[in-house]
C-alpha cells in the first residue's frame, strides 16, 4: 500500500505550538510535510498573493515556511513544493483560538482547508477554543481522530470538516458532536486611541464577541464541552432565495 501524504499548514506560523503538536500527533498515518507561513497570518482569510513574488524556506525535511498567506502556502506546496503527487489530506491547525460561526469567514486556518478542497483535496481545519494556556494534547487528540476518519472514509466533493476543540483536559471533554454553523454577534468590536504624537489610531477586534443560542450549533456545542465538527460546504448559493429571485427578475426584463 502507498504511504499516505498529508500536508499541515496553519495561519499562526510555522513556529506555532499548536502546528509542532498537529505534525506529532500526525506523523504516524503517513508522509506528513509542513508548509506554513513565515509570520502570523491571523484572520487573513482565503486572500492569495497575485501581486508580488513569494519566497520558500526549508527549515528542516519537510518543513517550509512561506513569506505568505495560508492560502498561499496550500497552493505553492500541492503545485509546487509536494511534487507531482497531491496529497492525501491537508490539516490546518492547530489553530490558538476558535472559528466557531461566522469566524470561518476571516479565518486563515479555515481559508488553507478551503484551498485544498477546491484542488479536491481532502482537508479538516482545526482550532482550539482558548486564548491562552493551551492544551494542545487534546486539539491534537481529535486531529488524529479526525484525520484517521477522513483517510479512511473521504468527505463529499466540496466540503471540509471544521473542527473545534474546547480546552480542557482529555478525560473531561464530553464527546464529538456533529454541528451546524452558528452565528456571531458583532458589536463595536472598534477600539479608538491616540499614539504618542497625537493621531488617532484604530484597532480592529476590540470586544469579546456574543453568539446566538442556537441548538447543535458549533458555538453552543463548545461551550457545552463537546468537540465540534461541522462539514462545511463551498457552495454558497441561497437555494431557498434562487427560485423566488428568479421569478422576480427573469420575468420582469
């Protein structure tokens, strides 16, 4: 049988400690690759450099990093770097924070399992539900799970598995749900200052964001203790809107 190929990548860097836990906890399903940013690319989303060149460095066997966004990095390494042969799954992650909701918009993490999937490449993306004493143990605990599942049964064409772990010891994590997206709540997440010559700066990510209480939500399930996997699927089109849309417009021309 023909050693699997899996490729990690992540938006915190490829010196992040939830990356190194994520290669460890992975590296006995196959030939596992590392192909990350040089720098924190938090909250880039699926943003693709078209504009200037991009530089690889190979810190050590197959370990890059990139001087890029997430999507670059998936992109360079299955056309480029990996050779000839795709691989097999890519894993993002561990990322330090959830994208619980509406954060898979911005999420960089997120953004590197979306790339693959459009090149129909199998991808989860992983992320730990806390902002500081990370235990990444257990993120990498349900990363294997997960990718044992996605080796061995593949996803639909078009869809990725969004996971997210909460952070807690592994004996006290209360299971895996199976999720649906949930929804934030923004509100003034603006903080305004003045730096030390007297203009006016903006920070962008101020306030702690609320969420909506929405039963086998990604958010709720968190909270509640489980992990929590959501297939996310690309397609964005509102069909329950398409018909109506199309009956108010497509004869009224």
């Amino acid at each position: 049988m023909e050693t699997k190929k899996i490729l990690l990548s992540n938006d915190d860097g490829v010196n992040s400690e939830g990356l190194k836990a994520l290669r460890e906890s992975l590296a006995h399903l196959g030939e596992v690759y590392t192909v990350a940013p040089d720098r924190d690319q938090s909250a880039s989303s699926h943003s693709l450099n078209l504009m200037r060149p991009l530089r690889i460095e190979e810190i050590s066997e197959r370990i890059f990093s990139v001087d890029g966004t997430p999507t670059d990095c998936v992109n360079l390494a299955v056309n480029g770097i990996l050779g000839k042969r795709k691989p097999d799954l890519v894993v993002s992650g561990i990322n330090m924070a959830a994208n619980l909701g509406d954060d898979i918009t911005y999420s960089g993490t997120v953004s590197a399992a979306i790339e693959a999937t459009l090149m129909k490449i199998p991808a989860i993306a992983v992320s730990l539900a806390a902002k500081k004493d990370f235990l990444f143990s257990t993120a990498a605990h349900y990363s294997r799970v997960a990718a044992e599942f996605v080796l061995k049964a593949g996803l639909p064409e078009n869809t990725l598995l969004n996971v997210n772990v909460p952070n807690l010891p592994l004996k006290e994590v209360k299971g895996i749900r199976v999720t649906r997206q949930g929804k934030r709540v923004y509100e003034a997440p603006i903080v305004e200052n003045t730096d030390p010559r007297g203009k006016k700066y903006y920070w962008i990510g101020g306030n702690e964001l609320d969420s909506l209480r929405i039963e086998n939500s990604d958010i709720v399930s968190v909270l509640e203790g489980y992990v929590s996997i959501t297939p996310i699927k690309l397609d964005m089109t509102d069909y329950g809107y398409l018909e109506e849309l199309r009956e108010q417009l497509e004869n009224h021309v």
